[in-house]
C-alpha cells in the first residue's frame, strides 16, 4: 500500500495544502479558549477546552474520542485502531491547557483573540501546545488521504493533558491506573521546538527539573539595625550568601552529590550538536543579554538550552525586607529565595533533592530557622541516537522539510519521562515551534507554514514506523 517516496510527499502535501484554511480555521477556534489550568477561575474554561477537542478529534475519524476526568484539570484521549493487528502502538502525547496572558503584559493583541500578523498566528497556545496538538488532525487526515486506507497504518493514541502548564501534578497517577488503555510501543511527543525555520531538528531529549523555595526566619519581628545589627543574624544577608555559595568559581555547581550520574555527551553528539548553526551574538541578541557566563569546559553551545546537554541551579526570586521607596533601616524577620535545577539525562530528582537540603542546612547560620518546600519534580528523558524510532521521526521530517534534519535537545521540561518510565516504551519528539515563537511570553505566536509541515510528518512517521518498526509476536 506504500508509495514511493516522491509521490508519497506529493500527495500529502496536496492534502494538506487544499485543507489548510479549514484547519487554521478550526485552529483558531480552539485558541479562543482561556484554558489557562494556573488560574482557578478559568476551571471552566480547560474543561471546555477538552470538551472542544474531543469533538474536534471524533470530526476527524477517531472511533474513540473522550475527556477523561482527573484530580485536577481533564485530559483529552482518542484511539484508532489499525486494521493492521500487527502494527505498532503509538501514543501522542500533548496538552492543551496554556501559561496566564493579559493584555497588560505587553502583548500587540488580546491573547486570546487569535491575530494574524505578517504571515503569523498570535494568540496565547498558538505554538505551545495547541497548535502542535491540532497538527496531527490534518496530519492523520492526510496518511490516510495519501495511503488509500480507512485507518492508520499504526494503532494511534492520544493523550492530551491539561494540567502541563500547571506542573502536571495528577498525570503520572492515571498513567499508572489506566497502563492497559494506554499502553504503547513508541511515545510521540509534540511539544518541543526545532532549531530554526531553516533548519529543521529532532530532539532527542527533555531535561528534568526540581524546584524548591526556601524560607529563613530570624528575629520574632522586623528590628532596628542601629540597636541590634551586628549582634543577632540577618535572614537576608543568610540569603544572599546561600545563593552566592550555589556555584563555585568555575561556575558548576556546588552542591556536593549534585553532578552524579549525570550522563556524558558522546564524541558522536559532539560532532552533530557542532553541525548546528550557532551565531553567538545573535543568540546573545536573542538572549536580551550582552555575555555569555555558565559552566567553565564547555562551549556557549553546549551550555544553552538548544541543545542543553548539562544541568543547571538558578535563583529565580529573592525576597526579603523593606522593597518599597525610600529607607527602612531593619533587619528583617525573615527572607527567601526560589531555586530551580534543570536535570540531565541520568540525573534523579530524588537525589537531588536530598543533596540541595542537606546542603542547605549546612549553609545556615545558627539563630536562623529554615524552611526549604520542593515542588513535584520531572525526570529527565534522552533518546538514544540510534534508536529505530528515532531514525523513522528523522525520516518523516526529512520528507516533510525536503532537506536534511540535524539533532538537538530541549531546555524545558515536561512529563514524557513518567511516560518512558510507566510504560516501557521509548519518548519521540515530534515539534516544529521555532525560538521566535516566545513560547510564554507576551505576544506567543506560531508559524503557519510550519503548522502545515508538522502534519505532513506525522503523515509520514505513521506509515515509516508501519514499515519499519513491526511488533514482535
């Protein structure tokens, strides 16, 4: 039932393009939806937001399509079963709830009134992640327009979250109760980014993160620094030399424990990760910024976060006494300060958790009471390059883009690690979002152009990994 390469392309392509504007369209739609999962107040708005996507998912032909309840946020799940019993199980996974945006933020347009603008979409979700959910309603709509079949060439899943924004704190629970239903032999995920517009990436990888606030309290009150400074503990100044204390003079990390079996690039990645087109100062432009700092042994590019192949410690806020104009001459009763730890592949939140306390209490003066709260943490994920997955995600952009498709790995973090682990099965990246995208950011927007070439991937990977990847009796 397979074409050859060039007229299997011609004809997705065809696909795609003639059903274009109805896809923005629906796009659009869907993008109008507040589902912001942060924000009690839009509870409302994430449910209507599954609501609309299991209908829009039952409109594309899935025979299942539902919105399966959880503590928190609903997620949207379908399946298509192959007619092919012995194909392969893929599961896609996504979200579709989205960070906060207000129009005060410094957006050009209300966020969640989709826009277009010199040939892009603006509106809140555009890039992250409903556009790159949605892609994959064109893209199976295509295989299926391109193959002459009436079901994939895979057994296909869809698991679309709504709570990713929020930390995915009830995800991994359902994972574990509902392993038959959605059991998988390869995770797609799609909700990463490429390199560039011209230069289409795979990731092979997400960081893990954890995340911690801790709290220092001294004095019952705030006091007078002329009648006690000196004499007692300032939770401020505690403060201050607990971040200045989290790197050492060659800025790693100074948590001992903290580098542990973090795993080491290869010469291979070294060498693909250097094909990458890397203009420092543009980056630094990018960046807002006008140095580069970080790590000391490794390169800008092997620091950044595209592709981020080392772990990190950042302070995030730090607060404590008088903020406000004019002077407040106290020591004040207490301080704090937000940490965040992006993990390596081969890094364990566990211990990392257990090493930031144990180094924290070592750091704290005597007279000063610490508290230290850690968030749910996410596991780090890597593919191996040599994966046969892997080798079918990089086929099918291949085909879509019409030009050769190099590696990277993502700064973010996300749940595709409980994933891997409560499944068994290995995590892809499926994503087109582009830096510019400003994923978070006031004014999120998403190319059009590379919506389209998503869908005509994930037309293609359903039928290579058919080929390519048969299930084992």
């Amino acid at each position: 039932m397979s074409q050859p390469v060039d007229s299997a392309v011609s004809a997705v392509r065809t696909y795609v393009e003639q059903h274009s504007a109805a896809f923005l369209d629906d796009l659009t739609e869907w993008l109008r939806i507040p589902s912001v999962s942060a924000r009690p107040d839009h509870a409302p708005d994430v449910r209507r937001s599954a609501d609309w996507l299991a209908a829009a998912l039952t409109a594309t032909g899935f025979p299942t399509a539902e919105v399966r309840p959880t503590p928190g946020a609903p997620a949207g799940h379908a399946e298509w079963p192959s007619a092919d019993p012995g194909a392969p199980t893929v599961l896609v996974h996504g979200h579709h709830d989205v960070q906060p945006a207000v129009r005060e933020d410094g957006r050009h347009s209300e966020p969640f009134e989709p826009v277009v603008r010199d040939d892009r979409l603006y509106a809140r979700g555009a890039a992250d992640d409903k556009g790159q959910v949605f892609f994959h309603t064109l893209g199976v709509r295509a295989h299926l327009a391109a193959t002459g079949r009436t079901a994939p060439a895979v057994h296909l899943k869809l698991l679309i979250e709504g709570e990713e924004e929020s930390g995915s704190p009830h995800f991994r629970a359902p994972v574990e109760r509902h392993t038959d239903r959605l059991a998988a032999d390869v995770v797609i995920v799609s909700d990463t980014g490429m390199w560039s517009e011209d230069t289409p990436t795979v990731c092979t990888g997400m960081r893990g993160l954890a995340e911690c606030e801790i709290r220092l309290h001294g004095p019952g009150q705030d006091i007078h620094s002329g009648a006690f400074g000196g004499a007692v503990p300032n939770p401020a100044t505690a403060v201050a030399r607990l971040v200045a204390a989290l790197h050492d003079e060659h800025a790693r990390v100074a948590v001992p424990g903290f580098y542990d079996g973090v795993v080491e690039l290869t010469d291979r990645e070294r060498e693909l990760f250097a094909e990458l087109p890397f203009d420092e100062r543009e980056w630094l432009r990018a960046a807002s910024s006008h140095a580069t700092g970080g790590e000391a042994g490794y390169s800008t590019l092997e620091r950044r976060p595209k592709p981020p192949t080392r772990p990190t410690a950042e302070a995030n806020g730090i607060d404590g006494g008088h903020q406000g104009p004019g002077s407040k001459t106290i020591i004040p009763s207490s301080a704090m300060v937000e940490l965040s730890f992006r993990l390596a592949a081969g890094q364990d939140p566990g211990h990392i958790e257990k090493a930031v306390r144990d180094w924290v209490a070592g750091q704290i003066p005597d007279g000063i009471r610490c508290e230290t709260a850690f968030s749910p943490a996410t596991r780090p994920c890597l593919t191996p390059l040599d994966h046969p997955a892997l080798e079918s995600v990089t086929r099918a952009m291949g085909r879509a883009f019409g030009t050769p498709v190099r590696f990277t790995r993502e700064g973010g973090s996300g749940p595709a690690a409980d994933l891997q682990d409560v499944l068994g099965a290995p995590v892809l990246f499926l994503g087109i979002s582009v830096p510019s995208d400003g994923w978070h950011a006031p004014d999120e927007k998403v190319e059009p152009d590379l919506l389209l070439k998503g869908a005509e991937a994930a037309a293609h990977l359903w039928d290579d990994l058919a080929q390519h990847w048969r299930r084992v009796p």
